[in-house]
C-alpha cells in the first residue's frame, strides 16, 4: 500500500495472500494488518508479551470508550512489553508503515488506543513524540541581480521523523505529472517567486525523510541601484509556516500534527554596490507551547540569519488559547523583521 507509482506499475498483479502467516511468508507480500499480526506471532515466540492495538486516524475521529463497537477502529499496531521491565511500559511499533522501530505515525500518535488480551481490555495512550525527535533543517542561499532587480534562492531542507511524511507519501503516490506540481508548490512557486528546479532526492527510499532541493527567482525585490538603501525580507517557502489563529476566540482545543522543531540558516548576499547596515537585534520568545529564537549577524559578504522554531505540544486547551495566540503572533512578527543594505561610499 505505500508502494510509488512507479513500484506499482513494476510490480506484478498479485493479489493479496490469505490471511494466515504461512500464506504471507509464502507470497512475501502483506497488508498492513496482516503483518502486524505476523510481527505478534515472532514476538510471542521470542517470549515478549505482545499486545494487538487498535486506534483511530485522529485527523478524522478520536476513539471514544463508551462506543462498545469495533466499527470505530480504522488503524491496528502491536504493544510490546518486554520481560523484566515496568508493567506499563510498552513499545508501540507500526510495521510496514515506513517509520522506525517504537515510532508511530503522527495521525495516531497523541491519541488513545484499545488493547485487549485474554484476561482483559484497557485503554493506552499513544503519547506522541518530542519535538526534536521531529525537525527540520534548511540551508538557503539568496543572491540579487542588480541589472534585473530580482534576487536568486538556493535552498535545501532534510526532514527526520513526523516532519514531511505526509507530503512524502502524497509525493510517493502520486503521477510524475502531479509530482512535479507538488514539488512546485512545495518550493514555493507562487505569485513573484518563480521555480527553476524543485525535485525530492531519494524518495524511492521509504525510509528516508522527506529532502528537498530548490532553487528559483524572487522577482519582486522593489530593488534598484539608484537606492541609498535597500531593506529585504527574508521570510518565504524555506521557513515552515507558523500556524495562524484568526478567531479570537475558542471552545476547542488547538490539536497540532505533532510537535516539531524547525532550524533555518539563511545566508544573504548584499548586492553589488551595497553594504549591510546595522543588523537587527536578536529575538528569543519562550512559552509553554514552543520556542523561538532569530539571530542576524554581518558577514564579510551580508548577512548570516539562523532561525530555530519550536511547537513543543500536541494539544493545548481552549483555555489556554489567547497565550498561545499570542506566542504565535509574536514569531510571524519577528518573522518579518527584515535586514537593511546601505550603499556602499
């Protein structure tokens, strides 16, 4: 099921083996079901005790107890608990689903699960990971274009844990075609930022994290040679959005994908002709929801900006939603601080 299109095309019309483990063994081709009760199997006879797991897609529904149905479950992995160790201490591991070991998908992850064994049943938290076990690094070059008033980005970003699977199994499913659009937009091509190249190495890999390789032309600098100085902003599709809370008011928790940090290193080029004036102060926002931290400096040849963006939760409570707001507002601000070139004498 998480074959590419191209995989799919390759492979052999098969069909899927019977639902007992010599068939799969056989066939050596599973659902995802089916092999996580083949991994139970090789867990029980190793001497752990494995547990079968079923939860929800929380992006879609929350498993709710009191529902005594099993209608509700559109998602299975397997607990382990291994001998000697704390009884509430369990491995939770999603086979066949292109993460590690003990990691889950971030749509089941900071929710809850049903586990049942013969003596019982009991609800389980499927606590989600910590932000750093989630991030994103990106490496940005930007350069201007005196004669033409615009400004060439070379960027790069390798994504580890939760951060970019989704957009790496829509990238993985789709036609070359969509691909490309995909890309694009990914890269950021919209309105005055043009694409020149937008491709995502290794992801015939599962394993691998989302990487992508961007390059392109911003060609609404409002730069020219006749200024005495220049200010630039350097926020755009190579900083990962800060989400935005509208309503100012709230009656529900605020539930994010997973917690995540983002880390940004941007080098800037000051244009012919142009030195860089005083750089800006640094920023550091602490909150119990993230943290953010922007630091500019002056290099020989411009600017040197690095940028480390945290959401720290998974969840925070309607309650607690006008701080919240308020830490994010202050990033996108800080976000927006630009850096300031001035001729040179």
């Amino acid at each position: 099921s998480l074959l590419t299109v191209e995989e799919k095309e390759a492979s052999e019309d098969v069909k899927d083996p019977k639902f007992n483990a010599k068939a799969v063994l056989e066939s050596r081709r599973a659902i995802g079901r089916q092999l996580d009760y083949l991994y139970y199997g090789f867990a029980k006879l190793l001497r752990a005790e494995p547990y079968i797991v079923l939860t929800t897609d929380r992006t879609d529904h929350f498993f709710n107890p009191s529902l005594l149905s099993q209608s509700q479950f559109d998602y299975s992995l397997v607990a382990v608990h291994l001998p000697g160790e704390a009884q509430d201490k369990f491995a939770f591991v999603d086979t066949g689903s292109g993460v590690s070991y003990g990691e889950l998908p971030w749509w089941i992850s900071g929710s809850r699960g049903f586990m049942a064994d013969a003596k019982g049943a009991k609800v389980v938290v499927l606590r989600a990971p910590d932000s750093g076990q989630n991030a994103s690094e990106t490496k940005t070059k930007i350069s201007f274009n005196l004669e033409e008033g615009t400004a060439s980005v070379r960027w790069s970003r390798a994504d580890s844990g939760q951060a970019g699977r989704s957009d790496r199994m829509d990238l993985r499913g789709q036609s070359p075609e969509e691909r490309v659009k995909t890309l694009e937009k990914l890269c950021g091509s919209r309105g005055s930022f043009e694409i020149t190249r937008a491709e995502a190495p290794g992801l015939e890999d599962l394993y691998q994290g989302l990487h992508l390789a961007c390059e392109g032309t911003l060609t609404d600098t409002n730069f020219t040679s006749d200024l005495g100085r220049y200010s630039f902003r350097f926020d755009g599709a190579w900083e990962e959005g800060v989400p935005e809370l509208t309503s100012p008011t709230r009656v529900h928790p605020v539930i994010f994908s997973f917690p995540h940090v983002d880390k940004n290193v941007i080098e800037i080029d000051a244009p012919a002709g142009f030195v860089v004036a005083n750089p800006p102060p640094s920023t550091k926002l602490d909150s119990a929801y993230g943290h953010y931290v922007l630091s500019i400096s002056a290099t020989p040849s411009g600017y040197h900006v690095e940028r480390t963006f945290s959401i720290d939760t998974v969840g925070v409570a309607a309650a607690e939603y006008d701080p919240l707001r308020k830490f994010l507002s202050e990033v996108r601000q800080a976000d927006r601080m630009p850096v300031e070139f001035r001729k040179a004498e």
